[in-house]
C-alpha cells in the first residue's frame, strides 16, 4: 500500500518568514495530493490540493510543488501569520474502485511566532 | 452550517461498553468516510459509502465495528464491547462522487476508559 512520509515534525518561524513542509510517497501510481490545515480541536481542514497532471499550483500565500519522477510534494507558505500555527497534514491517494483513498503522513506542527 | 457536523463531539465510555457516532454529510455529496486519528498521527481510513452502499473497509474495521448509511444522507459508526485501544478521534468527510476533494467535520472524541 501507499506510505507517505512528512518533514519536519515540527517547524517555528517567525512572522513574515516562508514555510516550507516536504512529503513523499511511495506508489508511483498516486495521483491526488491535497493538503490539510488541522487546528486544535477541529477536524482536518482541505487548504490546497494537486493532481499528478499538473506540476505546481498556487492560491494567494499557499503553493504546492509535485515531482513525480522523484515521487515527492512540497507545501510552500508565504508571508506567515500567526493565525498559520496549526498541524499540517500531507497525503496521497489515487482512484481504486472508484475512491480516492487519502493515505496521510504524520503531521507538522507549525508555529509562527509573532 | 453547511459543513459535515458529527454528534456527539466528545464520548466517555467504560470498556466493554458499546458506542454509536453519528455523521451529517454536506448535502449534495455522495460519498461519505470514516476515518480514525489517534494522537501525533495522520487520520486513517476506516470505510466509505457511496450513497447507501457501503464500498471499501480497511482492515483496522474490526468485526467490533459496523458502519451504516441506510438512506444514502447521514451514516452511524458503532462499535461494540469498546477496548482501551480504541481511544481516538473519529472523524467523518464527505465528496461528491469523483470529486476527490475531501471536507471533514469535527470529530468525536472517543475515551475508553
């Protein structure tokens, strides 16, 4: 099955400061890889997403870059605020009878310091 | 509130004991999932539904478990004779059919003492 491993951990910057979380899978067949803000207490939230025909897509301070031949994807923050700190998730999927299975990595903590 | 909600929020259960969760999908969505987070990990995926039938269960759905979504709107998540290991947050998301967009609720909480 789909392994999916996410870096770092946990991440700190300062305000004003980019983000960077990297992820990469191991099923070259993946094809969908969204990205989910977590807060606390709150349930996963869909920030940005990329299909495998595309190579980076971008939404006003949030970008992601794929790289299939490396089987890797990147989520880029621009210009963070502190309302950025929450958990970061990464994860993989491709359709198999007829469901995107999400497949997630373990999660960054990011933590933007006024 | 047009989002997913799930009922209740938080569960505090003896072992052993049985537990039903529920999900309210976003309306026009076909597709209905649910997954498992237990602390410092990524959700994992239990089940999904497409409409009322149930398509896909992972191997962590332990015959303890049973999932329903008898009209095709919210589903239920039982689990009998719960274990300690059972402690988690359960959440639920819904999409429409080809859309792999995902959108989840809250969670419920669940406590196994």
């Amino acid at each position: 099955g789909e392994n999916v491993e996410q870096h770092p951990s946990t991440l700190s910057v300062q305000e004003g400061d980019s983000a960077v979380i990297k992820c990469t899978y191991s099923d070259s067949a993946s094809n969908y890889f969204p990205w989910y803000k977590q807060e606390l207490g709150k349930g996963p939230q869909l920030i940005i997403d990329i299909r495998s025909n595309v190579g980076e897509k971008k939404d006003q301070r949030i970008a992601v870059t794929l790289n299939k031949t490396a089987k890797h994807f990147s989520l880029h923050i621009t210009e963070t605020q502190p309302e950025d700190s929450a958990v970061y998730f990464c994860a993989a999927s491709r359709k198999r009878i007829g469901n995107y299975k999400l497949t997630f990595g373990k999660g960054t903590l990011l933590t933007v310091n006024p | 509130d047009t989002g997913v909600s799930q009922n209740p929020r938080h569960k505090i259960t003896k072992r052993g004991q049985n537990v039903t969760f529920r999900c309210d999908p976003i309306s026009e969505h076909n597709r209905l999932y649910w997954y498992r987070q237990t602390l410092g990990q990524g959700p994992e995926f239990l089940t999904y539904f497409q409409n009322e039938a149930q398509l896909e269960k992972s191997r962590l759905l332990s015959d303890r478990f049973s999932a329903e979504r008898p009209k095709g709107s919210f589903s239920t998540l039982e689990i009998q004779r719960t274990e300690q290991g059972d402690s988690a947050m359960y959440l639920c998301a819904s999409s429409l059919v080809e859309a792999a967009g995902k959108f989840f609720g809250p969670g419920t909480r669940l406590t196994v003492l």
